[in-house]
C-alpha cells in the first residue's frame, strides 16, 4: 500500500479549484461579452452611422438654407401675388364699371367698341364667373395695345377666346373675343347683376 501524500491532494485540489475559477472566469467574460459589450458595439455603429448622416446634414446646411430662403422670397410673391389679385376681383359683377374700363381702355388703344354682350353669371364653390363677349374693329398695334392692356385694368379678367378677321390693305381688322370675369363671393348663388 503506498502511503497517501496530504499535499499531493491539496495541490490537485488547489489545482482543481484554480481550473474551475479560471473555467468560471471564463464563462463570466463570455455572457459579459454577450451581454454587455456586444449590444455596446451595435449601439456604438448604431451611433457613428447616426453621427455621419447628421456631418452630412451639417455639410449641406448652407444649401438647405439658400433653399429655405428661397422658397420663403417665392411664398412672400405668391401671397402679394394672390392678394393683389383678391384686390382685382370684387364681390358684385360690377358690369357698369367694367365697360368704363374696356372703353377707355379701347380709346387709350384706338380700338372701337361695336358690341359688349354680357353673359349669365355661373356659380362656382368658392367664387362666380360672368363671360362678357366684345366685337371689335381697329388696326393691328390697336388691337395689340386693347389685349395687353387687359391685364393692366383694375378689374381682373381673362380672355377665354380670340377671333381676328384679316383685313384687305387700309381696313380695319374685325376682332371678336370673349373675357371671364370673376366676382368673389362665399356664396356665388346671391349675385346679382349690377
């Protein structure tokens, strides 16, 4: 029988025990890698991709700023632009006043006025329309002159048909057309010719 050596055992134990540490040691860092540091790195991307969009955004705030600008300048004239024109466009046809203005206009032009023939006035939700068809006789640069000044008047219209007859040598060209007028109102249904 061969004698039992007590520092033998307490080595192998000692051994033993400093194995299971570094095996626990061990398993300790793998469940801290999975569950700490791992989610850390996803989170660390997560957040260098967040940071290189927002450089982008940053390197392209001058131009996103030289955009805003602009558009503000373009909203400002649309908003005088549509004020100017509500200013043009009053709440009652107005039929009277409007032929003062075509006739002066017309004289302004050289233009004669042969036949103003007011049309019915058509509802619509928000505003109402009253086509108003003119024959006209008078040179080329008078007929010009009476169309482009059409958008000068204090009345707003647009023409929705042009007709123009040739003319022989010395003769007066014959012109038919038909202007839109528009009457703002929030109930198109209660206007009444003037």
């Amino acid at each position: 029988m061969r004698p039992v050596d007590p520092n033998g055992k307490l080595r192998l134990l000692s051994w033993s025990l400093h194995g299971l540490g570094a095996l626990i040691a061990l398993a300790i860092a793998l469940v801290a890698d999975r569950v700490a540091f791992r989610p850390l790195d996803a989170e660390v991307a997560a957040c260098a991709r967040k940071t290189a969009e927002l450089q982008a955004v940053i390197r392209d705030g001058e131009r996103l700023r030289a955009e805003h600008a602009r558009l503000r300048r373009e909203v400002t004239r649309a908003r005088r632009r549509s004020a100017d024109l509500s200013a043009r466009i009053p709440d009652q046809p107005q039929e009277a006043d409007f032929l003062a203005q075509l006739s002066q206009l017309a004289d302004d032009s050289g233009l004669e006025i042969r036949d103003y023939r007011p049309g019915v006035i058509r509802p619509t939700p928000s505003y109402a329309t009253m086509r108003v068809e003119l024959i006209c006789a008078g040179g080329y640069a008078s007929i010009c002159t009476f169309l482009d000044g059409l958008a000068e008047l204090p009345r707003h219209c647009t023409v929705v048909r042009f007709e123009i007859d040739a003319a022989s040598p010395g003769e007066l060209y014959s012109m038919e057309v038909s202007l839109e007028l528009y009457v703002a109102t929030a109930d198109p249904r209660g206007v009444e010719r003037s």
